[in-house]
C-alpha cells in the first residue's frame, strides 16, 4: 500500500475545477518555484493551489522569478497542463525581480507579490538578503506576502527591515498559517469569553525526517537548523497564547548527531558531506518564561519515518491542539465537564463537538490553514470581508528573535 498522505484532510488533493467567481484579474508575481510555492510529497504547503482556489479565474500570475530559470519554467509547464492552465498562459520567467522591473517599465504593477524564496535572501540589510528592502523600492506600493521565517539574519537587522515596512505602509502578511486554524481561533474564543489566564504552553513537534531529502535543511548555516525552519511554527504559536517571552529566561538542551541517541537509520542525504560542526541536532528541548508570568517550554525532533509528522500544542487554563498539520482537534477540559457539555452541545454543529468523557470535549473542524491564510491576505489587499491578517512582519520578527 502507498504511505499514507501528510496532507490536511480537505487539501490534500488539488482542486481540479475553479470554484471562485469571475471578475477583474488579480495581479500576482511569485518568487521562488520550490516547494513552498508549487508543492511536494513532504507536506501540503502548496501557495499556487491556494491562490487558484481563492481568486478562480482572477488569478493571473504575471511573472515568476527564480534563478534556476529550469526549474520555474518545469514547474510552469505542469500548471499549464492543469485545470489553472489560464492564470499562468502568459506567465514569464525572470532571474531577480529587477529584470522582471526592466522588462516590464510603465505598466501596471502586480496587486500582491508572493516571497517563497529561502529565508537566507530575505529579512536582512546587506547585499543578497536585503530583498524586503528591494522591494520596497522596485514596488513600493504592492503588498507582500512572505514566508516563514522572516530571515536567517540577524535579529537587529530583521528589526531594522520591519521598521522600513511600517514607515512604507505596505500591507504585509508572513506565512504563519497555525493562527489561522479553526481549532486555534476556537482555543483564543474560550480563553476570551472565560476570561481565562495562560499559565503554560507546552509544544511537541517530531518531523518525519525520511522524506526531507534536501541538504540545505540539514545544514546549519544555510537553513539554520529545524528550530528556525520548522520550529519557527509552533515557537509562533506558543507566542500567540502566551505572549512576549522574556528571552534571558530561555535554556535549552539537545541531543547532537554524533551521541547515540542522535543516529538515525533513515537518512535519505549523504551527511558525510556536511562538515560535522554544520550537522544538525536530533532533539531540542527548551523552557522559558512569558513576561506575563507563564512558563513556556517547546521539543522538536528529528525522529520519525516515513510521512505522518507527530504535533501538538497545550495551553494550560486549560485545552490542548492535537495533530494540526494532519488531521487538527482542539481537547477542552473544565469543570463539571459532563454537565457543561450537554447543556451547551445544542450550540455546536455535530461533527463539531464529540463528548469524549465527563470532563474533556473533542472539537474537530474541516480546516485548511494554508488557504485561510492566503485568502485573509487577498481579502485585505481588496478591503474585502475577513481580511483579518493574523500575523505581520513586526510580530514574526519576535518569534524570529
């Protein structure tokens, strides 16, 4: 049998029909043709999908830029063979998005710029990862979607970058698609109508690593190391419930390549080519405090085979997230947990709300994160409905920190 899919349970497969309305075109120009924009067997991160799901037959993509002229002009040819076949027709390839700039003089810049470059580009001040800065200049007016995490710079310069932007007033949104489940909104929604105070966050987060096959990831000083490429999620999402953390706090233990917990039998790149003090860690684990007073602690790990990550986020005041890249359920336990139950169940759909025992609730919700955040973002650039963008550049550059 084929191994099970890592997708989210509604987005797994790609829409094979467009489903939003017709109307004026949407501009749009995507930078960077990897994963993270076209899609891979490794998760369901696919911006393209989404942009074709929201914006239907809108969707004109202008330009896609990527040094690997190849590759953009591969990954290009699939979509044209696709039911989306007309948003890339005219679609043109550029190495930067000066020649793009050039190419283009006196018309009409694109509605929404698209970043799924690598962080190493982007987020800094000097030459070659100054590409907000560009940006700024080449399209001052445009709005930005970017990726995260924000940088692989430094923290002063990732501050310096998200003053520019506020001072240029561009509407920017940064891909931290774990605000936008449902589950997480449900867990905000009790927390505020309880009145309720976070004591704690606790994150888990074991990748499968079997299928991260790319050398850069497990390279520290290109990708970082998966703290800031991975992690960097659920250090967001710990943020979200417990607010600002007081950095000296933070201490951290992990488990390194060369020790014996750290050898792993599935490892699908030739590590010998990294140099050993470039290895990544096997298991990170960290505990700090909030400046309000909550603890917070986070482990990654590099750990498991084939597809199926393993995540999870509690929050404690109190109700846990299980599962929120595969299939997302918030637990909720609180007092006389049975007779709240059935005196509120009324008010929650069914497939919502399954009473597990007499003091935990089960809320399931069809969800794709990937989607709500890429349509808030469009709905923002066009004063349209819930265009409530829930994580900006300023706060992603705290988590980044």
């Amino acid at each position: 049998m084929p191994p099970p899919s890592r997708g989210l349970a509604i987005t797994a497969s790609a829409p094979t029909k467009f489903t939003a309305p017709p109307g004026a075109d949407f501009n749009v120009l995507l930078i960077g043709a990897g994963n993270i924009m076209f899609g891979s067997d490794e998760g369901p991160w696919n911006h393209s999908i989404r942009l074709e799901h929201k914006l239907g037959p809108r969707l004109k993509i202008v330009a896609l830029v990527d040094p690997s002229v190849a590759r953009a002009e591969s990954v290009l040819k699939d979509k044209r063979a696709s039911f989306a076949e007309a948003a890339y027709r005219d679609t043109k390839v550029f190495k930067t998005i000066e020649d793009y700039k050039e190419a283009t003089r006196g018309s009409q810049d694109p509605h929404a710029i698209i970043v799924g470059c690598p962080p190493a580009y982007r987020g800094g001040t000097t030459k070659g990862t100054d590409l907000e800065l560009n940006l700024i200049k080449t399209f001052p007016k445009t709005a930005y979607f970017i990726e995260k995490p924000i940088s692989t710079s430094t923290i002063e310069a990732a501050k310096e970058v998200t003053q520019h932007l506020i001072r240029n007033g561009n509407i920017v949104s940064v891909g931290y698609m774990l605000r936008y489940l449902k589950c997480v909104q449900k867990m905000k929604e009790i927390i505020r109508e309880n009145n309720l105070t976070v004591m704690a966050t606790n994150a888990r987060y074991s990748c499968a690593y079997e299928s991260i096959a790319k050398p850069a990831w497990w390279t520290k000083s290109i990708d970082m190391g998966p703290i800031i490429e991975q992690g960097t999620h659920f250090c967001d999402l710990s943020r979200y419930f417990g607010g600002d953390v007081d950095l000296s706090s933070i201490a951290a233990r992990s488990v390194e390549w060369y020790e014996t917990p750290g050898k792993l039998s599935k490892l699908n790149v030739d590590e010998s080519k990294i140099p050993e003090d470039e290895r990544i860690p096997r298991l990170t684990s960290a505990v700090w405090k909030y400046e309000g007073g909550a603890v917070g602690s986070f482990t990654h790990a590099v750990a498991l085979h084939d597809h199926n990550y393993s995540c999870e986020l509690e929050v404690w005041c109190d109700g846990r997230l299980v599962d929120p890249y595969n299939a997302p359920a918030l637990y909720v336990r609180h007092p006389g947990g049975n007779l709240h139950a059935h005196a509120t169940r009324d008010s929650y759909p069914p497939a919502e709300l399954q009473l597990l025992d007499d003091w935990e609730e089960r809320h399931v919700f069809e969800d794709d994160p990937f989607y709500s955040e890429v349509s808030n973002f469009i709905d923002a650039v066009e004063g349209g409905p819930d265009s409530n963008i829930l994580s900006s550049f300023e706060d992603a550059a705290k988590t980044y920190e």
